[in-house]
C-alpha cells in the first residue's frame, strides 16, 4: 500500500503488522459524500477517506483523516495509526494509538501493543499485562507469548497454564514446549502426550525429541517412527538416528544414505561417520569425500583417517602426513604414533624428532555410550538451552552416564558402590556422590535442576579419576 511508503529504512527489517482492511473496503460512495459527512463528525466517513488515500499513497492526507476518524472513536483507524507509526520508527506514537484500540476491547491491537511494548519499548510488566488482555480475548499468539514470558521468570506453573491455552488452539511450539516442561519435571507421560500432538501436526524437533524419549525407554520401534517423521521434515538429527539404527542392523546402504542425507547440513560427527560406513562398503572415493569434509571443517578422528586412507589407497605419503600432522596438533594419539613411524619409510628424520614414538596415551579418551543413555544426554541438553542458557556438551553427558555404568558394572550388587569406588580409587566420597545425584538427574529429571556447565565440568573430573582409578 502506498502509505507505507517513504518510511525509516532503519525499519525495513522490523516485524510489523499488516494494516488492518475493513468490511466497508467496497463502499461506493461518492468522494463528495464522505467528506462532507467526514467534516460533519461521521467517524466512519473519515475512517474510509484515510483509506482512499492511503491507496492513493498520500500519507499525510490518510493520516490526517485516521486520526480524525480514531480521536472520535473509530477502531480501525487507531489500529492503522498504530502500525504506520510503528512501521515509521515512532513506537512511543505507536503504542499510544494501539492504546485507544486496546482500551476499546480490540484484541489484535492488545497483542501488537505488547509486543511493541516488550521489544521496543522494554516495559515488561505493561507488555504482561496487555498480553493477558490479548490472551484473554482469545488471542493465541498472546497466549504462547505470556507462558515464554512466565518461563523466562521462573513461573514454571503459570508458564505451563499459557502453554496449554496456546497449544488447545493449535500452537505446536507451545506443544512442543509443554512436552519439555513435562519431561524437566519427570513426568514422562505428559511430555510424550504434547510432543506426539506437535509431532503429528509437523513439527519436526518434537517428533525428534519424542523419538530420543522412546529410544531412552528401549522402544526401538516407536524411536524409529518418530525419528521417520521428523526426518520428513528435514530434521538432521533424526537422520543421523535412523542412520544409526540401520547401521545396528547391519544394513550399511541405508545406514549411509541416512547418514549423507545428516552429513550434507554439515554436521562434523555425520560426516566422519559416513566416511567409516564408507570403508565398510569398500568405496574408497565415498570414504575419502567424508572424511575430507570432516578433517577440513577441524575434526581429528576424520584428519586421521583420512591420512590413513591416503597412504593405503592410493600411496599418497605426503598427503597422509599432512592430515596425521593436522589429527596429532589437535591432540590425536594414534596420528603421533603414525607420525613418527612414518620416517622410517620415507626417509625424513626430522619428522621422528617432532613426534616422540610413543606419545603419552590422551587422558580424556571418552568410553563408548548405549543408544539409550545417548538419547537421556541429548535429551537434557536440549531442555536447558531451549530458552536460552547455554547447554552442556551432549558428549559431556554421556560421558558422566557411561562412566557410571562403567565403574559400577563390575561391582554387581554389592551394597555400596560409592564406598567402594571412592576405596578402590582414592577420589572422595562427595565427588563420586556428586557424580551419582548429576547422572540421576540426567537419568530421572524432575528431582533437581538440571546441571549447570560449571557443574558438568566438575563432575567430568571426577568421571575421568574413575576411568583412570585414581584421584585428580
């Protein structure tokens, strides 16, 4: 429309409502007619003049009669003088006309005012309040708008009850959101109840979230079908599951197709990944793609075997020392270890001097993980950074959950485990009970928050000392 044009280019990229229509847009009146009944106080006369010359692209003509047609109670026209000042950088203008629209029982102006309010104008608490009146009137957008605002100030509850308007009438991130609520509180039901309702409507993280839930339960068969239907979506998680499972049964061509298809939105672990399935199927150009990827985008496992597949395939010594340098300057152990045998085949000295032939093995070597407590690890990461906060590492937690596992299978059901770890081991009793209740929350959420980054490191040192059956 014409009257939006000339505006504050500053704000081409704000999101601003569209102006309002009205069911008068076909009024045959003669132009004469409105502004006479305009200049004799008839509100929706004038209302209908800014039209026309808004779609003319006077401005200054349609904001005239808009203010004209809002001051003497018309709706519409103190809806549109709000967008326009809005779209034209004055949101304090803004929200006062929005304001005259709201105070009048119009809820779509209720909602842009708080929405300006909150985003532009900072004023939490006037935002809330016009949210509520929004809600209140049916507005869903208002709904979900208040429950982030209720999370974002620890009211879980209240959070939960905005949630649920929004999601009955038909938000899937509200859904999806409340699956998360549920699951942080240990209430496992109700999260595969609202993360199968999102799902089946599209929404592709809470198909994925729902299909690690199964996965974590041992259901296999329902992870899968949900893992299937987000990938429908293009989710490269699920892609990288269904990559997984086909690999646990054997069937590399599906394995790899799943795998290429998370591998190519760049995810590094997918692309080295391809690359192993790759060399399981013989197609030495396949692997050296995969790893190649994965080695340039800075992974050592992948620089490694790239290197190896070079010498092997295709004889290439300098190539293969060049990606063993880049594996063993990021801490690779085998890489060093390859390194420094390589000069008695190719004559260079120098390079044995560099790298000692029997580094020190790395400290930090991860044990491996079951699908399930890799699905329980993922899981957590994604319910602490969905508001914002920064997550721990996946891999980090599922190192504390296989440690566990680990160090404690051996030990059966002997009574006390964390007394007889911290005797085996000579790491303290509180660290190893510190340990035990962070893998319980990760395990069973709901009876503690959930670890904090600083709390995860601590607890990685305590996990290592295990593995390695001393204290730190």
């Amino acid at each position: 429309m014409g009257w939006w044009q000339g505006g504050d280019p500053r704000m081409n990229a704000v999101s601003v409502p569209t102006p309002r229509g009205t069911e008068h847009e076909n009024d045959t009146d003669g132009e004469t007619a409105l502004l006479l009944a305009a200049h004799g106080g008839d509100p929706l006369a004038a209302h209908l003049l800014g039209r026309r010359f808004a779609q003319r692209g006077d401005q200054s003509a349609a904001r005239h009669w808009w203010e004209r047609a809002a001051t003497a109670g018309n709706v519409d026209s103190a809806y549109n003088l709000g967008v326009w000042h809005e779209r034209h950088g004055s949101p304090t203008e803004a929200a006062r006309w929005y304001g005259l629209a709201a105070d009048a029982g119009d809820a779509e102006a209720a909602l842009n005012l708080a929405t300006l309010l909150l985003e532009q104008l900072g004023d939490v608490p006037s935002a809330r309040r016009w949210f509520e009146t929004a809600a209140g009137a049916g507005s869903r957008a208002a709904a979900r708008r208040l429950a982030l605002l209720c999370e974002d100030s620890g009211e879980t509850g209240e959070a939960g009850e905005w949630h649920r308007r929004a999601a009955t009438a038909g938000d899937l991130a509200s859904a999806h959101d409340l699956g998360f609520l549920a699951y942080s509180h240990g209430d496992d039901g109700e999260a595969v109840r609202w993360w199968d309702l999102a799902a089946r409507g599209g929404h592709a993280d809470a198909a994925y979230h729902l299909g690690l839930l199964l996965q974590a339960g041992r259901d296999l068969a329902g992870a899968e079908a949900f893992y299937r239907l987000a990938a429908r979506n293009e989710h490269p998680g699920a892609a990288s599951r269904l990559g997984a499972i086909a690999l646990s049964r054997g069937d590399l061509r599906t394995a790899r197709a799943w795998f290429e298809r998370a591998a190519h939105t760049g995810r590094i672990d997918d692309q080295r990944t391809a690359g192993f399935v790759c060399v399981e199927m013989s197609d030495a150009q396949g692997a050296g793609h995969w790893f190649g990827r994965a080695a340039a985008n800075g992974d050592p496992e992948a620089a490694f075997n790239f290197g190896l597949l070079l010498i092997a395939e295709y004889n290439d010594l300098q190539g293969g020392r060049h990606w063993f340098r880049k594996a063993a300057r990021a801490g690779h152990h085998r890489a060093a270890v390859e390194l420094a045998a390589l000069p008695a085949v190719t004559g260079a000295p120098d390079e044995a001097e560099r790298w000692p032939a029997s580094p020190p093995a790395p400290a930090r070597d991860r044990p491996g993980t079951e699908p399930e407590l890799a699905a329980r690890a993922e899981l957590a990461a994604a319910a602490v950074a969905r508001r914002g906060a920064a997550p721990p590492r996946t891999d980090d937690l599922a190192e504390i959950l296989s440690t566990w596992d680990l160090v404690t299978r051996p030990l059966g059901d002997r009574g006390d485990v964390v007394t007889l770890l911290a005797e085996r081991t000579g790491v303290p009793r509180a660290a190893i009970e510190h340990l035990a209740a962070v893998r319980d929350t990760l395990l069973r959420p709901g009876g503690a928050p959930w670890p904090t980054p600083a709390e995860v490191e601590h607890v990685l040192v305590t996990a290592r000392a295990l593995r390695s059956g001393s204290a730190p």
